[in-house]
C-alpha cells in the first residue's frame, strides 16, 4: 500500500461505497465517535489517507469521510488503486472486507463477513431453514379471527372531538392526560356527543365516559390526536434498558454523569411535609407544584393502600423530623373528607406518628365557586367577621403550600 501515491481528492468528487451499509452497520453523522472524530480531523486534518478505486468509490474510509465532510473539508489526502467498482462488483466487496478486516466490528458485521465468503444462494437457503425451524410454534394457536374496521368519525361527532381538542390543547403543558382527566374537564362546558341529537349533552355517567374513550381511541388511531397525549397509568408497561456493547453502556452513563442533582430544599424546614392526592386526575397538575418544593407527593386513588402509607411513614422517620404535615388535595364531599381524616389517623395509630398534622389543599372551578363550596362559605363567613368580604382566589388557583424559606427548586 505504501508505493501507491497519495493525492489530495475533492470531497464532492467521491462516493460511499453501497456496499458498504450492507455489510457493516451505515454510518450516521450524529453519532458522537463520528462527531468526536470530526473535530479531531479539523484540528489535526486526516492521518490516514483514505483507499478509494480509480471510479472515486470508498474501498477503506467511510467514518473519516463523513467526519471530513462534518469538518467541512474541500479535499481529503487518498491512495487511489488501479482498479473500478463496476468493472467487478464481487471483487470490489472482497476487497472492501479486507481493507476494514483490521477495523473493530460488532458480531453482525462480522457475520456478515462470513456471508460474503459463502455462496449467496445457499447462504439464503440455509438463513430460511433456520429462521422458519426456530420460529415453529407448537401447540394450538387461538383464532384471531376476521378483520374488523373501525367506524370513520362522522361529522355530527366533529363537535366532540373539536371540544376534547381543545381540553388537550389547555392542558398542554400536563400531557399525558388520561381519558378521566379529560372527561372530567369536558364537565365544565359540556359539549354535545352528537351535533344533530339535543338530548346528547355529555354528562358525568357511564354512557358520556364510554362515548369519550371510544372517540378518542379513533382519534388517535385516526391521527386526529397525538399518541403522546394520551397515557394509562393503570396499566403499566415495563421495558428494560439494554445496550448492544459496553461502549455504548459507558457513554449513556457519562453523558449523564452529574445531571440528576436536586438539592433538597425540605432540608432546611422544621416539618416534614408530604402531599396526598385523592385521584390520578389532578396527580400530574399537583405533581408541577410539588416539584418546585421537592415535597414528596403520593396519589391514593381514593383510600391509600398500606404500601405507600408505610413508605410516607418511613421517609418520615428518615427525615429526623419532629412533625408530619400531611397536605390533602380531595374532593369537597363526604368521601373526601374522611380520605383524609383516615389517613392522618393511620399515621397516628398504625405507624406510631403522634405529632401528625394534616390540612386540606383547596382548588375550585367555576362550577364549585358558583354553587357555594363549603371552603367559599367558611372564607367568607371570615371576611364577614373582619368586617369585609374578601375576593376568593381565582378559579383553579394553586394553592400556596405551607413552606417557610425556600424558593422552586432547579435541576442541576
């Protein structure tokens, strides 16, 4: 290789090899060994000349020609041999494996390399064996059964979904919603299941709910709603973080490496403060506020099951904290109400906690405010008393949390 002279090639003028992404994985600009190598090529220029054919085809040098052109070179140092890629393809990808023989390659590419060695035909023949050999499955398999096709959303439901667009288009910033969430919304300026039936207004039942996730579910399918904005966080699904090497664990690792510091901010207070949330359908607006302060925040989905009442219990006891104050954001009935009376009393009487102290978070809608809640009554029934009656906060107002001396917390 070393008679072979090297000349200086214009970039434009020189073409990948096809071949090449066949046989080893493609080469991707925003890789970060490929950006990492384009820096290095402008501060030092290319080391190795790259080997292409008489024709300008890419015999050895894809990464540094696509660093080059990252670096924004004009031409590239390159041993040009005597020889076309057209004049015979089988002994130009021979060639092409030779020249990256030395290279590291993952076992795919290695494989691939074998492939090149054997006949193509009896290659395939062989892959097909194998693949249908190791794909039989025995037993007796359950009817699927005939296609079905969804019913096209048809233009008396146009009013609907315009209503359940603009409930996820509001709460943008809250995405993913879940469909409870979203019909509970729709309660506030409820729209028409169907333009053309008057008596179709969506209500608070089971018929309303039914129609929302069957029309949300086409709308999605349908593309009308993005996958994203929907989520069922009943139904969790687990996956597990794999890595094809132990380069790509190593970098994933240091390309995060300090990004998860929070300074906790609940050091510095004299209590030990906690947030229940009665139902999953304010948990992620409540979630927003509560990650500001760092306060821990529990969703009960109605009566808290015992594990996560003893892991509260435990944070408790690990902060060295002398008081609990449990924060409650429930509904304004009588289910709501001893949701929350039950749960400090768990504290107390189950997990030993005496110096417990709950309150209840209080946000309204318009719907509650015009209709008097018992929170409106009793802030009023105070301004009456200090000879005045002050303005409530405004509907759906987060509620200032009961923490002294300390500002949002920030990621690091």
């Amino acid at each position: 290789m070393d008679h072979v002279p090297i000349r200086n090639i214009p970039v434009c003028e020189i073409e990948p090899s096809p071949e090449n992404d066949k046989l080893y994985k493609p080469v991707c600009s925003t890789d970060p060994e490929i950006v990492e190598l384009a820096r290095s090529i402008e501060k030092h220029g290319i080391i190795e000349p790259l080997v292409i054919t008489q024709d300008y085809y890419i015999l050895s040098g894809h990464r540094r020609f696509v660093a080059a052109r990252i670096a924004d070179l004009e031409t590239v140092p390159c041993r040009v041999l005597e020889f076309n890629r057209t004049d015979d393809p089988d002994q130009f990808l021979v060639l092409l494996r030779e020249y990256n023989r030395q290279r590291e390659k993952s076992f795919d590419e290695k494989l691939r390399e074998v492939v090149v060695t054997i006949n193509p035909n009896d290659a395939y023949q062989s892959l097909i064996e194998h693949r249908a050999a190791q794909s039989a499955v025995e037993g007796d398999h359950m009817a699927i059964g005939e296609r079905k096709h969804r019913a096209a959303i048809s233009f008396a439901k146009r009013g609907f979904l315009n209503a359940i667009l603009a409930v996820l288009k509001d709460n943008r910033s809250f995405w993913p919603l879940s469909d409870r969430q979203v019909h509970y919304r729709l309660l506030n300026s409820p729209p028409l299941r169907h333009s053309s039936k008057p008596d179709s207004v969506y209500r608070n039942d089971p018929g309303s709910y039914k129609s929302l996730v069957d029309l949300v579910t086409r709308a999605r399918l349908k593309g009308h709603i993005p996958m994203q904005a929907i989520a069922d966080e009943t139904r969790p699904i687990v996956t597990w973080s794999t890595w094809p090497d132990v380069r790509g664990f190593i970098h994933s690792e240091l390309q995060d490496l300090l990004r998860g510091y929070w300074r906790n901010l609940m050091q510095s207070q004299p209590n030990h403060i906690e947030i229940l949330v009665e139902k999953n359908t304010v948990a992620n607006i409540v979630k927003a506020v509560a990650m500001q302060y760092c306060i821990p925040m529990t969703s009960g989905r109605g009566y808290c099951s015992l594990p996560p009442r003893h892991q509260l219990a435990q944070r408790f006891k690990t902060s060295g904290k002398s008081k609990l104050i449990i924060l409650i954001a429930s509904d304004f009935d009588p289910d709501g109400e001893e949701i929350a009376r039950s749960f400090a009393r768990s504290m107390r009487d189950d997990f030993g906690i005496n110096n417990v102290c709950s309150a209840r978070l209080a946000g309204l809608g318009k719907k509650k405010r015009r209709r008097g809640s018992p929170w409106l009554r009793r802030w009023q029934r105070r301004g009456r008393r200090r000879g005045k009656v002050p303005s409530p906060p405004a509907p759906n107002a987060s509620c200032r949390l009961p923490v002294r001396g300390c500002a949002p917390g920030r990621r690091g």
